[in-house]
C-alpha cells in the first residue's frame, strides 16, 4: 500500500480529533521495539483516516527516535508533519532534522517558547537543551552557553531526570569550550549529576541498571576532563577507575585512556597492560570509536619508540571535530619527523575548513553580547591561528620550522580541546529512550505505577489548557482512594492475603472506569485515578461507583475466606475551581487537596467519597493546603460534597 501524507495544515488534526481516536491499547508499552513497530504498521496498512494515521505514524517516529533509528524517524516526520499542539512529536522531529542548525536551532526555540505557553515544563527546558546544543554544533558558543543556563534555572521546575539531563549538557559544553573556571565547573557539575543519580537508583532500585550506566558514563566524562583538558593524568586514572568493567559500551574506552594517562605518568608497566587490554576488548556498538586505534598508536609509540601511522592519517566523517584537534595537536609534538608533519598537516586542515569560520562567526556573535572578555580571548586566538598558518607553510616549503608552528598551534588549540567521545551520546535521544524503557508499570496489580503517572499527568492537564483555549469545555477529576483497615488485613490474614485483595481491588477499580481514564497505584493501598469528566456531577458518580463497586460483594483471600473490603475516596475536579477556568494550579497541589479530602472522609465514617466541588477563591489556596480541610470548610474557603448526601437523597427518593 502506498503510503499516505498527513498534513496538519488541512485543519483536521486538532486536540479534540485526536481524544476521539482509539488509544493505543496498554499492552503496547510492554512489547518490543521490533514488536512495536510491526503492531503500528499492521494498524496503519488498512487506514485511510488522516487523523488516525497521524496519530499512528507519529507514534512510530518517536519509536524509531527512541530506537536510535533516525533516519526512519525523519521519514515519518516528512510523512506526517508534526501539529503546532504536539509538542512531544515536534521535539522529536526538530532535533533529528537534517534542515541544518541555524533552522533546526530555530525550530527549537519555537516550540520551548509554545511549551512555556502551554505550561509544559519538560518540553519547554528540553527544547532550549536541544537549541543550545545546535547552536554549540554552529559556533555560536556565546549563545549556547546563555541558552544551557536559562535551561538549568528552567529544570529546577521540571521532573528530575530533566533537570540531570541539562545539567550533564551543561557540564558538557564547560568542558568543552571553556577556559580552566569553566571546566572546573563543568567536572562539579558532573559530580553533582552523579550524587543525582545515585540518589535516583535508590529511589527506584528496578532500574538499578540503567542508572549503573549512566553513572559510569558520567565518570568517564570526568576522566576524560581531567585527562585531555587539565592534563591532570592521576586525577584522571581516579576516575577511569570508578568505571565499572561491565560497562561493554565504554570499556575500550576507558582502557586507552588509562594507558594514555599511564605513560604520561611515566608508569609504563601499567601502560603496556591496558594498551594489551584495550586491543583485546570489542570496540562500543553505540558510537564511532574507531579513532581510539590513533590513540592506541599514540601509547605504543611513546612506550616503544615505534608505531603504525597510517592509523592516525584518516579519520572518520562521524570523528567529532574535538577529538581530531586533540590528536592533531598530539601527533605534532611527536619525536618522529613524519608524526609531527601529519600532525601540522591535519591542524592546517581544520583551521582552513572549519576553526578560522567558527571563531569568526563565534566573535560577531559574541560582540553583540555582554562577555567582552570572552571576545578579546576570541580575538586573540584567531591572531595567534593566522601566525601558525603562517609558519605552518614556511615549514611545508623549508621542513625546518616546525617547533615555532607547533608553539602557536598549542596556544590556538587551548579553548577548543576535546572532551573526546560523550558528546553525541549525552545529546541525542538519551533519556527520551532509556527513561521510556524504564518500568512504568506496578509488578503485583498490573496498574501504572507512580512514574508513569508523572510522565503523563502533565498532557492531561494541558489538554485541559488547550481544549479551554478553543472554547471547548474540558474537565478532569483527581480521585485518590485508599482501602480502609488494610493494616489490619495485613495483620489478621497475612501480606499473602494483602497482596490478593490489592489485585482484586485494582480488578474492581479497573472494571468500574473508562479505558481513557488513568488509573496507577499510587503507593501501598493508595490508588489515584485521573478521569476526563464532561459535567459537575460526574466527579461524584465516580466516587460513588468505586465505593460500590468494592463494598458490593466479599473478597476471597487464600484459604476460601471472605472478607469485607471497603474504601474512602478524595475526589477533586479541575479546572473547575473557580467558576470553571483554567486555575494556575499543580497538579502536585490537585493531589494535596485529594489526600485531604479522603482523610476527611477517612475521620467521618470511612467506606465514603469527600468531593472538593469548589475553591470560590484559588487565591486562598496555600492556606486551604496548609490547614486541616475541615477548617477551610468551616471559614467558607471550599464547598464539598459527600456520599452521605447522596444516600440521603436515595433514601428519601
């Protein structure tokens, strides 16, 4: 079947068309990529729908992104262009773009100022990442760093994998482009980012794993600072040394570096013995590290006075920029004639085609900036480059002047030396992937779990925002529920017993709610549910039919004995909190205000529903949150509703 261009411009995809399609069923998350993406093309070859093939090709390019497949995800990006709405699938196709950086940067900084609009935090400081990153890759390092800091004050407000995700970037770019202040606060802020991540793998120890990862990653970024830009070699065998040996992706890397570090210490027995190590270990499948092989020529011909050149004269169009000026500088100070001329060579090269056109770019941007300092640096730098070209051919022609060029190229090179292999990995689609493929679902009931919830309360609530922009009236309702006595079950009958009743309660929750609602367990015997509710009464109707749907007949624990289970709930509407618009409102506090409406309920009567039908004023709202509800009710701040009301009602029907 050929394939069909959706257009967004045609006015069909809106935010309501979508709602309207069917949802990409539950047991989507727990296949496979390869799964995956056989499941969206089986749906997409029997559909003509533009919305829906909207929906299911921009489903599959973020599977492809997060795959690491981004040519196939840039195909489905020009199949189906992304709507002004979707800030998720414009990320995605914004930072794969082949448009080149100065459009991609733009694009970027389009939709972080349309994710701030919407409230969309993680999108909002994800983007202005992403632009600072694009706007590094052009030389405009002046404005990257100035984008990177306003990301880090902007992920402070974010979720945490974010805000680490920025802060690794921005230690990055310190590293890289800095002088020796701002590489030393880049290695701080990668030691910062590390006691984050450990702190994080505590917190959820099923994905111990992944965190291992990119702990290491981290502290061979640190290794490679030291080594390659403080030249502070025992430092950087610290660090190389915190590495774990299980990391496959890294390990070839970390043992040259170690051996570079070694003989440059003068510590040659070590040297040879991770030199021998890193030819025996299978190079990283993640990454092009085919230039390592210079490296390793480098080691052995300071170790034994001879080497093999010819793996040092062409290096691979994916070799970073950096990594070739740090081998460069390196060949050029090699005994050998023919090392120091390839060496020369190669940093002529670089200086003609890229350095000279991204320094001068980097100072008409800077002078139209406050860091006048950083300009006269600049500026400083291009004069000592144009010297060494100078001598650089004088030393073409005469072969006798190359210690006066080397000279000048080792001041030329001293802002613009490499933080060597990390750059692209860090960047290009890392957490998106490895926070995706992180467990997001509870191992005993089946439910979403806690993460999931923070991953996608936030569109829930932007839905809300959008729909209320387009006039539509959109509402959904908070309801945190809690099975009473739990403790008790737990004590009489055993934690066997416990956990049955938690599955067969999560079953009756389930069975009781629509498929579009979100139900996670929120801890314990905590439940929360997010429900899209079309009226004011319908929060109630929610809390009710959960109440039945518990208490109505016993549940069966192991053994054959019964028991009766009942639960109280917390229920909260939004946005209709002050006269139905939009409040300015978290939904951290929308939980707050649950959780005090189910305590409520829980000192009444317990097997009960407390609705907070309305916050005449959200002004009052951190007083309302900072004392007991019954306070608040008392003073006129809140009006609720509860399920003795409606019993009342039925019994006088």
């Amino acid at each position: 079947m050929l394939a069909l261009p959706v257009r967004a411009a045609d006015g069909a995809i809106t935010v309501k068309a979508l709602e309207a399609q069917p949802k990409i069923p539950a047991e989507f998350a727990r296949m496979t990529y390869p799964q995956r993406i056989e499941w969206l093309e089986r749906q997409l070859a029997s559909i003509t729908d533009p919305v829906r093939r909207y929906q299911l090709v921009s489903e599959r390019a973020i599977q492809h992104y997060q795959a690491g497949n981004n040519a196939l995800a840039r195909a489905d990006c020009r199949l189906s262009k992304p709507a002004a709405f979707d800030f998720q699938y414009r990320l995605v196709c914004a930072t794969i773009s082949d448009a080149g950086g100065r459009r991609q940067t733009k694009d970027l900084l389009g939709i972080h100022a349309d994710a701030i609009k919407a409230g969309d935090i993680d999108i909002a400081t994800q983007a202005l990442s992403s632009a600072a990153w694009a706007q590094s890759e052009t030389g405009d390092i002046a404005a990257a760093f100035q984008s990177y800091e306003r990301a880090l004050k902007l992920a402070e407000k974010a979720r945490p994998e974010t805000l680490i995700d920025v802060t690794l970037n921005t230690a990055t770019l310190y590293v890289v482009h800095g002088d020796r202040a701002y590489i030393n606060k880049g290695i701080a802020l990668q030691e910062d980012a590390i006691a984050r991540f450990r702190a994080m793998k505590r917190q959820y120890a099923e994905d111990a794993g992944y965190f291992d990862s990119v702990i290491a990653m981290t502290q061979f970024n640190a290794g490679v600072a030291h080594a390659l830009h403080l030249h502070d070699y025992a430092r950087a065998l610290h660090w190389f040394g915190q590495v774990a040996p299980g990391q496959k992706n890294l390990r070839q890397g970390v043992l040259v570096f170690s051996a570079l570090s070694a003989v440059e210490l003068g510590r040659t027995a070590q040297a040879r013995q991770w030199l021998r190590e890193s030819r025996e270990t299978p190079p990283s499948t993640e990454t092009d590290t085919a230039y390592l092989g210079c490296y390793q020529q480098l080691v052995q011909l300071k170790l034994e006075g001879q080497a093999a050149l010819a793996a040092c004269r062409d290096f691979s169009p994916e070799t970073p920029l950096e990594v070739r000026l740090d081998l460069y500088k390196r060949l050029a100070v090699m005994a050998p004639p023919d090392w120091r001329l390839a060496g020369l060579e190669g940093l002529h090269r670089l200086f003609v085609r890229t350095l000279e056109p991204q320094l001068k770019q980097s100072a008409i941007r800077a002078a139209s900036h406050t860091e006048l300092r950083r300009l006269e640096l600049e500026s400083k730098l291009v004069a000592q480059l144009l010297e060494k070209e100078q001598a650089l051919k004088r030393a073409e022609q005469e072969k006798l002047a190359t210690q006066r060029l080397l000279a000048a190229a080792t001041v030329a090179i001293l802002l613009l030396v490499l933080l060597v292999i990390v750059l692209r990995l860090l960047h290009n689609r890392k957490l998106a992937r490895q926070f995706r493929s992180m467990s997001l679902e509870d191992g005993l009931t089946g439910l979403r779990n806690r993460r999931y919830f923070e991953h996608n309360v936030g569109r829930e609530i932007g839905l809300v925002k959008r729909a209320g922009q387009e006039g539509d009236a959109h509402s959904i309702a908070f309801c945190l529920f809690d099975i009473d006595h739990f403790k008790r079950i737990n004590d009489q009958h055993g934690h066997e017993a416990g956990d049955r009743v938690l599955v067969e309660f999560a079953r009756r929750i389930k069975d009781a709610i629509r498929d579009t609602d979100m139900l996670v367990r929120w801890g314990g015997e905590e439940f929360l549910l997010v429900a899209r509710v079309a009226h004011a009464g319908e929060p109630c109707r929610i809390g009710e039919r959960i109440r039945a749907a518990v208490s109505s007949d016993p549940f069966v624990i192991p053994g054959g004995a019964s028991l009766d289970v009942t639960c109280t709930s917390g229920i909260v509407p939004y946005p209709r909190m002050e006269s139905g618009k939009p409040a300015e409102i978290t939904w951290q506090q929308l939980v707050q205000l649950a959780d005090a409406a189910l305590y409520l309920g829980k000192r009444k009567s317990r097997d009960c529903w407390v609705c907070i039908d309305r916050i005449p004023d959200i002004g009052a709202l951190d007083r309302i949150l900072a004392q007991d509800l019954e306070v608040s009710l008392r003073e006129g701040l809140v009006e609720l509703s509860d399920s003795s009301q409606t019993s009342a009602r039925a019994g006088a029907a």
